[in-house]
C-alpha cells in the first residue's frame, strides 16, 4: 500500500502539467485500499486501524462509509470552489494562474499552479465516491 500512495501521489502532483492528475491519483488511491479490503477486509480497518471497535456495538459500524461521503463532498465543494474563485477577480470560470517559489530547498525553484487545487478536489470526489461504493458492496 505505501508504494501504491506514493506512485497515486506522483501521478496527482504532475498532473498539472502532464497527463495524469487528481482523477488517475485518485483511482490509484482507491484501488490500493480495495487491495487492504480483499486482504483484510473492511473489519480489519474499521476495528484495528482506527480502533472503532466500540462504534459497531453501538451500532454505529460502518461509520467509515460516511467519512468517504464527506471527503466526497468536501472534494466536490473544493473543486467548485477553485472554480469560482477567478470569477471573484473578473476572469473567466476555471481559469488558472501560477506563481514560481524561489529557494525552495532541494528543488530551488518550484512552480505553484491554481489548478492544483481543482487537482485536489477531483482526487477527493473519485476516492470518496469510489471506497463509499467498495464499502457499501463489499459490506453486503
């Protein structure tokens, strides 16, 4: 799994510039978990990894179901946003602009786009959407 984030994480950060991005980072990511999901099941996360084993006795299992809904939402309302923002400035819905940091180190030079930010957005919205739908199926 940590190889698998690191290559989703690669494909979401060039995607700016080259093919790639938030959705095929995002459907890396999503993958990656359905891989812990055959293996270990969707139990082994819930109970073991972020030790809520005390919600399904109250009746509260699958509570991770609605943690993926709201990084849905939050994605969506991400990628929206990014979007209308350069209508506050009188440019055109989408549009992007880029700033180049200086004297970063390693890298010296960075260059920041806007689009980034819509990037994020979509990579919410498809691992969201995408491990609510694995979750809600494989639960059944």
């Amino acid at each position: 799994l940590p190889l698998v984030l690191v290559v989703a994480l690669g494909l979401f950060l060039q995607g700016h510039n080259l093919p790639g991005g938030g959705f095929i980072g995002g459907v890396l990511t999503a993958a990656g978990f359905a891989l812990v999901y055959i293996a270990y099941s969707i139990d082994f996360l819930e109970n073991d990894v972020l030790d809520r084993a005390g919600d399904a006795a109250a009746g509260l299992d699958r509570r991770i179901v609605a943690d993926y809904r709201l990084l849905f939402a939050a994605g969506l309302a991400l990628a929206a946003g990014s979007g209308l923002v350069p209508l506050l400035f009188g440019f055109p819905f989408l549009s992007q602009d880029y700033v180049v940091l200086h004297d970063v180190p390693i890298y010296h030079e960075i260059e920041l786009a806007s689009a980034l930010a819509f990037d994020l957005g979509v990579y919410c919205v498809v691992v969201g959407a995408l491990l609510s739908v694995l979750s809600v199926v494989g639960g059944e």
